[in-house]
C-alpha cells in the first residue's frame, strides 16, 4: 500500500511540473509576441461602384519584388484591389525588379504591347523613362509614384501621384516621442540623451521631408529630442542599413526609424533591443519587442481611382495627393509591449487635430534654421535639371508640402537634427 501511495505522489508531483513548464513555455511563447492595438488612424473600406470592361488591362512596374517593404506595399495594394474589382489574373500584368534605366521603358512598352489601358511605375527613378514611353502612345494611361514631372510635361496622359505622408510619419514621430519620455521617466536615459537615429536612402527632398516631420512629431511631444541621419545611397541594401543603424546605435541613438526600404535597420534593433519604428509595414512578427509603429501609403485608393476614371472616361488628375481620409495614409496598430502606455490614445487625439487642420506639420513655430524662425522659404515645385527654387512655399504660418505638387519638396535643414553623411543625392 504504501508503495501505491508513493508512486501516486510521485506521480502527482510529475504532473504538477510538468505543468508548471508547460506555464512557463506559454508565458514565453506570449513574450515572444507582440500586443497590437487597432491602428489609430482606423481604415477605409474600398468599394465597388463602377464596372469594369471584360478587356480592361492594367501593368505594374516595380523596382524590386516582395523581398522590398517598399514593394511589397504597393503588391499588397495592387491585390486588395484586385479582390475588391474581381480583377482576373489576365488583367493584372506584373513587370517586377526593373531597375531605374532604359529597362523601364523596355517594361512600358511590352505591357503596352501586351493591351494594357494604364501603366504604373513605382520608383522616383523610373520617371524619365515611363515620361518617354507616354509621349510614344498617347492612348495609354501612365501613371508613376513619387515622380515631379506631370504638371510641367503637357501630357494629357501623364500621371503623378503620392500622399501626405509627412502626416503618417509626425503620428509616428509622436509615438516616438512618447517613448523616449517613458525611457527618461524610468531612468534608462536622460532628457539630454534623448537622440534619435534615422537610417535615410539619399539627400533627396521625399527623405527629407519624412525624416523631418518624424523628428517635429517626436518633439512635440519630448522637447529635448534630438536626431541623426545616416544615408546609405540606395533605396534597397540590406547590410547598407544594417550598418547605419548599427552605426546610429554606437554613436548613442536609443531610438531608431528609417526611409530605406529592407529588414535591415528593424532587425539591427531586435538584436540589440533598440526600440524601432519601422515603415511602409508592420515588422512586429519578426521585431516583437522592439517595434512600435508603422506608417505608409496605401496605393489602393489611387489605383481604385484611376482605374474608375478610365472605366467612366473621366481625367485623371495629373497631381493626385492622397490622404488620411481617403485612407493613403495608413498607420499600423500599436505594439503594446514596445510603445509606450498611452500611445494609441494620444495618437487618435494628434490624427484628429491633422485632419481638422488644427495642427500643421510644418508649422513654422516648430522649428528653426540656424537658430531663426524660418519666414519665407522658395521651393524647388517645377523641377528642372538644375533643380532650380521656383515656388514661395511658406505662408499662414507654415510650409505648405504636397500643395503645389503631390511629390514633397520639402528639404529644409532645420536645427535639431545633425546629418552623419550627405553624399547621396
């Protein structure tokens, strides 16, 4: 009997261990995870109100594939509205990893050649090449992101487009902020370290104008705040952005964001627990414990627009600049377990006063220039080969982005944010 007893217990306490590791696994499986909230900025639903013909046709030229965050966004908006639409796979024509050279012309023409009615291309660089295709047949619809040439070319079937991001990014620059105040709450750092790292692709005014208002988000929020920026000269190096940001770690920066389009600056900071914000996508699945947030552009509202604005007949805007109510400017949900508490709360209150124009992101109060209120400020809008300032963009008090053309040409150099390298351009 009392063997019977014995191996009961044992048997007993095997089970109670064996449950108490089954506990601990769990509690690190969920460590593993990232907690997010719904995104602050909510969601547009896309919906169909149009028809499109049997015949219709639409290619794509991108400069990567699905490895590129930057990519892979405008796939992903490329299929939501392929669902939405009941596109077929016969309609929607893919040109993937076309680089910035005549091969972009080449891609042009073969999608024309294969029927399609519209062609858009995704790179700055891809620009004077689709510009050449478009002036060979006027009959086809191209459309190209982020470009700066539509509104002085005089094509009537040449598109640019983008979105106000610079909004998306001063949201994510204020999570930013928040955090950096609950690191100087804790102790981890002092006001006067409170300095972020920025890993930018090149000098041009699009980087520009993200890093800045990321930086003025940040400081509305945490005054002391202070940035540096590494550029790395492509839009796509994963061990270039590695580097920078490993760089931007050792030179002292506690928080790092990006404008550079791999896994590179997000992965750094997971390694070295350095909290993150990422772009154009949610890193949370391979960062848990570091990502905070993400903002970007969801093409699917443009794409949606200019293919109803062929299927009716309609113009097509030659500057289209898309925003948080049409649902262009996409923030991702919170990450709990990095952001600070509180985040999704004020974010929802920032992106309010955004919309209603009660906050300005450029707002010349904000910031200074060689320790000076900025006055008057002539911008480069009607870009020339010599890039020649063309446009007062200052007046009520701020400097009016993406208002004179949807491409930003916000490259001011305001105080607060030091720049580690400057020969990409």
């Amino acid at each position: 009997m009392f063997k019977k007893i014995l191996s009961l217990c044992l048997a007993l306490l095997m089970v109670a261990a064996l449950c108490a590791t089954l506990a601990s696994c769990s509690e690190d499986m969920e460590s593993d995870e990232a907690k997010i909230t719904d995104s602050p900025l909510g969601e547009v639903e896309l919906k169909k109100d149009f028809d499109v013909p049997e015949d219709f046709k639409i290619g794509f030229i991108l400069l990567h594939d699905e490895q590129s965050t930057y990519d892979l966004n405008f796939i992903n908006a490329v299929e939501k509205v392929k669902t939405v639409l009941g596109l077929t796979n016969e309609q929607v024509i893919y040109k993937k990893n076309v680089p910035e050279s005549n091969a972009c012309y080449e891609a042009a023409c073969d999608l024309v050649d294969e029927g399609c009615d519209i062609i858009f291309a995704d790179s700055f660089g891809h620009e004077t090449h689709l510009l050449k295709a478009a002036e060979e047949h006027p009959d086809v619809e191209f459309c190209h992101a982020t470009g700066t040439m539509a509104h002085t070319a005089g094509l009537d079937n040449f598109h640019n487009a983008f979105a106000s991001i610079y909004e998306g990014r001063y949201l994510a620059g204020v999570a930013a902020g928040l955090k950096l105040n609950e690191m100087i709450a804790n102790g981890d750092i002092t006001a006067e370290e409170a300095k972020m790292g920025y890993v930018g692709a090149f000098t041009f005014a699009e980087v520009i104008s993200g890093y800045t208002s990321f930086y003025l988000g940040a400081k509305s929020v945490c005054p002391s705040v202070t940035m540096e920026v590494q550029f790395t000269g492509s839009w796509y190096d994963e061990n270039g952005e590695k580097n920078a940001a490993t760089a931007l770690i050792n030179n002292g920066c506690v928080l790092i964001s990006q404008h550079a389009d791999s896994m590179g600056a997000p992965s750094v900071c997971e390694e070295k627990n350095v909290p993150n914000v990422s772009y154009n996508g949610s890193t949370a699945e391979s960062c848990p414990n570091t990502f905070i947030v993400s903002s970007r552009i969801d093409w699917a509202p443009y794409y949606m627009y200019i293919i109803k604005s062929y299927c009716q007949g309609t113009e097509i805007a030659t500057d289209w600049c898309g925003g948080a109510e049409q649902g262009s400017v996409v923030l991702t949900g919170i990450n709990e377990k990095a952001a600070a508490d509180g985040t999704y709360e004020k974010l929802v209150e920032v992106a309010a006063k955004l919309k209603s124009g009660e906050i300005k992101v450029f707002d010349t109060d904000t910031f200074t220039v060689g320790g000076e209120k900025l006055e008057s400020y002539t911008a480069d809008v009607n870009t020339d080969a010599a890039f020649t300032p063309d446009t007062e963009a200052i007046a009520d008090g701020y400097f009016h982005e993406s208002e004179y053309r949807a491409a930003p040409y916000f490259d001011v150099r305001i105080d607060g944010i030091k720049l580690l390298n400057e020969n990409y351009g």
